[in-house]
C-alpha cells in the first residue's frame, strides 16, 4: 500500500492533470453533444411516427423498428456498428464524430419513446382547437405540443444524458481518449491500479452524483408546478 | 340559397355508427339549435363540419361550395369560413389571453400584428374581457375562459359559428355571462348552430330547432313548435323530461 | 461504395457466435442471481433496517449507480493485484456485475417495499389477519407485482451490459464477433451478426418474462 503514497506526487504531476483534464473535457463533449445530437433525431423520429395517412406506413414502421431495434443492441456493439459502416465509405474517420453519431443512435433509440409519452399526455382537446384553427402538424408541435410538454419530457432527458457519462468509458477501446481509457493508460505507464481507477472513479462521480440530482430535483420542481398549475384549473 | 346544407350525413365512430342519415340546412343569419338527449350525435355533427371525426357518407355545402373531407385542401378551406367553440374552451394554456386570441389569424392567415392586435382588443371589449388581455388561462374562471374561446373563433371572422355545449362545463352562475355574449352575437346577424342544453336560452335565442336521437334527426320545428307542440314521441317524451325542471 | 457484403464466411462460424452468446447469458444471470439477494439485503435495511446501517447502504448504492462498470472491473482486475488478490477476468467482471445489481436492484426493490400501501395492510389487519400473515397474503404479492417488471427490464439491461467483459479479453458474443471478424477482415458482417443475436436473446428473454410475469403473477407487462 505504501507504493500508492509514493506514486502520488509522480500521479499528480502537471502534464497527467492536464492529460486527465483533457480525457474529462472529451467525455462531457461527446455525452453532451452525443445525446443533444440523439434528442434531435428522436423528435424527427416521433414526428415521423406520427404522421398520418396510408402513405406514411412505411414510414411509421421505420420510426417504431429503428427504436425497437437500437434498444436491444449493446452500446459497443452500436459504436462498431457505425465504425465499420462508415470505414467502408470513408477510409479515415475522425474517431470523435464516428462514436458521436454512435451515442446519437443510442440516445435516439431510448428517449423516442419518453419524448413520444411526453406528447401524447397532450389532452387531445388541445391538438383538436389547434386543427380547427388550421394548425397543421408542426405548427400545432412548436406552438402548442412542445411548450407544454417540455415539463414532462426534459428531466427523464437529462437523466438520460448523466447516466450516459458512464457508457462512454466504453469507447475508449475504439480509440477515443476519453476518461477510462486514460487511466489504463497510466495504469499501464506503471502507476498503481488502486490509485489509478480508485481516481478515474472519484472523477466520474463528481460529473455523475451532482447532476444526477440536479436532473431529479428537476423532475420534482417541475410535477409540483404543473400539479399546482392544474390545481389552480380547477377552480 | 342556405349558408349551410347538410345531406345525409353519416358519421361512425370507431366501427360505432353515431349519426345515421342526419340532413339540416341554416340560413345566414339564422340560428339553429341541436337538442336531444346524451350520444344523439350532435356534437358529433359539429365535429364531422370540422373534419375533427370521419365522415362516412352524405355531403356538406358551404355556401354553395361543397366540401370534400377526403381532402386536405377542402378541409383547410372550411375550417377558414368556420369556427367552432368547445364544451372545455380547449384554451391553449401555454399562452396568454392576447395570445390565444391573434395566434391563429397572425401565424395562419399571416395577417400583420398590429393589425390583429388592435382587432382582437375589440373583439375581446365585445365578449366583456378587454381588461384580461394578458391573462393566462389557468388565472381566469370557466366563463371568461369560454368567452376567451369564443373570441379566438371570432377573430377568424368566420361566416358560421359552432357552438358545441358552450356553457355545460361552468358552473350556473358563470353561465349567464357566456349567453349573454352569444345573445350579443346573434343580434349581430351571425350565422351559427348551437348545442345545448339550455332550453329556456334555445327558445330565446334559435329560430330553428334541431331534435335529435341516437343518431338521427326525429324532428324539426320554431322553438314554439318544438317545446309546445311536439309532433313525434320521441320529441314528446324528450321535451317532457327537459320541461319538467 | 464498392463493398460486397460476404455474409457467408461469417455465418460458417456460428458455432463461435453461440459459444459467445451462451457466455453472455451466463454472466447476465451470474449476476443477476448471486447479486439480488444483496440487492434484497440493502433494500431491507434502506426501508427497515438499524439507523447505523442505512447510511453506509445509501452510500454504497450511490457510489456504485455513479461508476461506470468497466472501471470497477479495471479497479479489480488491475487494481487488487497490488494488495495480492489476483482474480481472474471472469471473477472480477462477475463481482463487478453482482455489484452493480445489488446496488440497482436495491433502488428498485427499495421503491417495491415503499410502495406497500399503509391502507391495504389496515384492512387486512382489520380482517383478522395476523402480521405474518399480512405480509404473505397482501404485502408481499403487492410489492411482487410492483417490483417485477422493473428486474425484468434490468436484467434485459445487464445482459446487453456484458458486451463490456469484451474489453477485458472475455470472448462474449460481442469479443467473439469482433475476433472473427479480426482474422476474416468481414468486420460488418460479424458485428451484424452479432447485434442480430443480441435482438433476438434480449426480444426472447423480454417475451418470456412478460409471460411469467402475466401467468405467475398477474403483471401485465408489454410483450416488447
């Protein structure tokens, strides 16, 4: 055990904080603009499963078989799925952009469905004083659907996103440098795993734990305004 | 020429079939009104107009103009010369009352701001609620909500109004100041058809009297007709149970 | 895009595939069972348990639910040497995943035992039910049905969750697919062929589990 305290200065020495700095600052970024990235698809997504008509079937069935699918699949699996993918058109991808669209799939196929529940709590005589002023879809989306579910849908969205810091420990091992795979570095430059992973965990739960709560203090904040919303309603 | 002709309007709902063989024509200007008891599909009248339920059979005129509600287009263009007001006000509460109001004739019909603004505060002066322009719904009671509903519709300037059981979510005394406004509006020569349920308001207020069953119309009469001298059973035993409070 | 999809090569090797997918589920269901009766344990003394005992639980679930999986193993595997407990690559992916499942299935039994109603264990009592019997008859059939599809869709989690151990040199269906695909250069096909089985194993589980649930004890899950 005195091996750790000895390493600790050589640990702690500037050019591995900036390294460790770095590999945090990549694993925010690709979780933040992964999963905003996936957000958007997923709206595009639910808007395609709504739309009407006989003419859009297919294009319903793709909606419901792309988040049925990508739900069943590991993340890593995904990650390489999409490397190999595109490796086939473009010989020599930035890595980066390959596991943001991975993440952006992933994200995609598991907040469709809490974006999809969010707006259909819509009270239907909503949508239908929209149509009859001639809304149309979008508008009656951006105006209407939108500004009062955002309550409902954001929160499990964040959710989402913090518990996904975790999984991109997971890319590292496509050649991303994010956080984990920093640590087995060091790890393997000789530094001992205890001290290593004992810190690489400390540093991913900082990011986590804080938002974690935030996200379900927000959950909580915002169902008691919208309760204390209805409540005043029903005067 | 009727403003609106109604022919053999059937409707189902959901392999249901709510209206069977409904026909009724309104003048401009006229009022009508749709009575019957609960599941006699007029409401569903009113939705079938606005393309909100699948018509299945039968046709509507508008003016002369007949509208297809298997198109897109036609439904659009009818619900441009018609407005409908609904039993929950359906109020959009995302927004205020300013809002609610011009939304639909700025971001529709891309009529100037300013322009629509300074029509919705006289609209709003009409139905009684100028000062709660910036109100949001969730702060005002049932009835200015549904006056607040009633002016959203006006602002389209539509050619016919329906009014869907209007006053059957408020509360009695909240009830009063939602007819007084359509009392209001049928002076001003305002075509619409009206459900409801408020009889002593429908002798007042319709020069036409719609009586409806399961589905079907069973008879048509003046209020004076309807109320005092029956023709059918159905109507005799409908207007007896209403009369007797 | 001049690729020409041999999915043929692969697919001759599905022996290697199964062999993976067999060693996917037998890590899920390793961790799952040996780690859910801790997850019961802390669940227990979360709700009920001595006051100088709930605060390390708190504290042990919330550090587990806040680290990856991977670098719990990483801390084992490469770590524990350093103090002399060498584990195999298997062990320490399975402690991580018991881990993991204590610490999860802990927050949801947690929320199954919180959600016993005070009003159905009243009119028991008032029915002339013993405690003991309360607990048989009403409370815990409740809190059953509450927790149940909760642990299902965890365990269809954990499963896809393995693909992980394929970091550490385990060969799961993901490391199996991706060694095949090493030594034939067919890499698409075989991670296909390996996200297919994965649809299939997490749809098949999914769809019995619902049906225990249905017919055992009367949850009405989605078949999806």
């Amino acid at each position: 055990m005195d091996s750790i305290l000895e390493q600790l200065p050589a640990f702690f020495s500037l050019p591995n904080i900036i390294l460790l700095g770095e590999a945090v600052g990549v694993t925010v970024a690709l979780t933040f603009f992964g999963c905003s990235l996936g957000f958007l698809f997923a709206f595009l997504l639910v808007m395609a499963r709504q739309t009407p008509g006989r003419w859009a079937i297919p294009l319903r069935g793709t909606s419901i078989l792309f988040v049925e699918l990508f739900r069943r699949v590991p993340f890593l699996v995904t990650s390489y799925l999409v490397l190999f993918a595109i490796v086939i058109v473009i010989k020599n991808p930035s890595l980066f952009i390959v596991v943001l669209i991975a993440i952006a799939i992933y994200a995609t196929a598991y907040t469709a469905d809490i974006i999809r529940g969010g707006f259909e709590s819509i009270p239907r005589q909503q949508i239908e004083a929209a149509q009859t002023l001639n809304f149309g879809r979008w508008r009656t989306m951006f105006y209407v659907i939108i500004p009062q579910s955002w309550p409902v849908i954001l929160p499990p969205l964040i959710i989402f996103m913090v518990a996904f810091v975790k999984d991109t420990s997971l890319v590292g091992y496509l050649g991303v440098f994010e956080l984990a795979f920093r640590g087995r570095e060091l790890n393997n430059q000789g530094f001992s795993g205890i001290l290593v992973f004992g810190v690489v965990a400390l540093l991913y739960f900082c990011l986590s734990f804080p938002l974690m709560r935030f996200g379900q203090w927000l959950e909580k904040r915002l169902a008691t305004s919208r309760s204390q919303q209805s409540q005043r309603e029903l005067r | 020429m009727p403003h609106l002709e109604v022919s053999n309007l059937s409707a189902s709902y959901a392999s249901l079939a709510v209206l069977h063989d409904v026909s009724l024509s309104l003048e401009k200007g006229e009022v009508a009104a749709l009575i019957g008891p609960s599941g006699s599909g007029k409401s569903t009248i009113l939705r079938v107009l606005m393309g909100l339920t699948a018509c299945t059979g039968g046709k509507a005129v508008l003016d002369g103009k007949p509208i297809d509600y298997q198109s897109a287009a036609s439904v659009r263009a009818a619900r441009d010369r018609m407005a409908i007001v609904f039993q929950q006000y359906n109020l959009f509460q995302n927004m205020d009352v300013m809002r609610n109001v011009t939304i639909a004739p700025i971001k529709i019909k891309r009529r100037p701001r300013a322009e629509v603004e300074a029509e919705a505060i006289k609209i709003l002066a009409r139905v009684g609620l100028a000062e709660k322009a910036r109100a949001y719904p969730d702060q005002l009671s049932g009835g200015q909500q549904q006056r607040v509903a009633i002016a959203r519709a006006l602002a389209l300037k539509p050619e016919i109004l329906l009014l869907d059981e209007v006053t059957s979510a408020l509360d009695p005394e909240l009830v009063n100041e939602v007819l007084d406004t359509i009392r209001g509006l049928a002076r001003d020569g305002m075509t619409m058809l009206i459900v409801s349920h408020e009889m002593a308001f429908v002798r007042e207020v319709a020069s036409k009297v719609v009586m409806m069953d399961k589905g079907r119309v069973v008879e048509v009469g003046t209020p004076a007709e309807i109320f005092d001298r029956p023709k059918s059973d159905r109507a005799r035993e409908f207007v007896g149970k209403i009369l007797r409070h | 895009m001049n690729y020409t999809f041999q999915f043929g090569v692969v697919l001759t090797r599905w022996p290697e595939f199964l062999d993976g997918a067999w060693i996917t589920i037998e890590l899920a269901l390793a961790g799952f069972w040996l780690g859910a009766p801790f997850a019961l344990l802390l669940a227990w003394v979360r709700t009920s348990g001595p006051r100088w005992a709930k605060i390390p639980a708190a504290a042990y679930v919330t550090f587990l639910t806040n680290i990856p999986v991977l670098i719990q193993v990483w801390f084992l595997y490469f770590g524990l040497p350093d103090v002399g407990i060498l584990f195999n690559k298997y062990v320490c992916v399975v402690i991580a995943l018991v881990a993991a499942t204590s610490a999860y299935g802990c927050e949801i039994m947690r929320a199954g035992f919180l959600s016993a109603h005070r009003a159905e264990i009243e009119a028991a009592e008032t029915l002339g039910f013993s405690r003991p019997q309360t607990v048989w008859y009403v409370v815990v059939p409740h809190i059953v049905r509450t927790i149940y599809p909760a642990l299902a869709n965890y365990f269809i989690v954990l499963t896809l969750s393995t693909s992980m151990a394929m970091i550490v040199g385990i060969n799961e269906l993901t490391g199996a697919a991706l060694y095949i695909a090493s030594e034939n250069y067919r890499n698409l096909e075989s991670i296909t062929v390996a996200a297919v089985l994965y649809i299939l194993i997490t749809f098949a589980m999914s769809l019995s589990l619902a049906l225990v649930g249905r017919w055992a004890f009367r949850v009405k899950a989605r078949i999806f």
